[in-house]
C-alpha cells in the first residue's frame, strides 16, 4: 500500500509541477529533505521562493486532499522551510496544490492555495 501512495504521490507532484510551470513559477529544487521531513516543490514566483506541499488523492472516500494538510503538516513544512533558507531572510511562502486522480492515475482536478500560512 505504500508503494502505491507513493506512486500516487509522484503522480499528483507532477501535475502540480507543470500547472505551476505553466503559471510562469520557476523550479528550485524538487523533493528537499530535511530531519522534518520533505518539501515537495520548491519554486519562484516573481522573485518570491515558494515552498509547495502536494497532497494527491484518487479518491474522497476518507476526505479531500485539502483535508490532509493539517496544521501539523503546515508547522513541519514552515521547519523545513526554515532549514533550507538557512537562515537567510528573503521573500517566502508556503503553497498548497489539491490533486485528485482518478483510479487509473489520470489527471481530474488541481487546486492551488496561494500563501496558505
């Protein structure tokens, strides 16, 4: 089962990438791990580093993938965040892309959630 997230994970990442690119947001880094954990996008948009959390889902049966960004999950990726900047103070937020898939792994929906701190 957790290969199969994992995969799932990988998938909605993807999409989440090339709805971004498209958006004119610029690749950093992709998969930043830390001792908090992992970031999965970071990006820039217009000058503003962007950390971005995906949460992917193919199904609502146990919730929305909104609902898997939990305060927790916003706290470890504002330590993540910390530690990648090292310090620096420069423009920043954190971003959170909602991706459903249906269960053949195809694409159905994207929500993006500007600055979502």
């Amino acid at each position: 089962m957790k290969f199969a997230n994992r995969e799932t994970g990988i998938i909605g990442e993807e999409f989440a990438y090339q709805y971004l690119v498209k958006l004119g947001f610029e690749s950093i880094t992709r998969n930043f791990s830390t001792r908090f954990g992992e970031i999965d996008l970071i990006m820039k948009d217009k000058g503003i580093v962007v950390f971005v959390e995906v949460k992917t889902k193919k199904s609502l049966d146990y919730g929305t993938p909104e609902e898997m960004f939990t305060q927790s999950k916003l706290r470890r990726v504002r330590n993540m965040a910390t530690v990648y900047l090292h310090g620096k103070d420069i423009p920043c937020r954190i971003d959170m892309v909602a991706v459903l898939l249906n269960p053949d792994n195809s694409f159905q929906s994207l929500k993006h959630y500007p600055n979502v701190t």
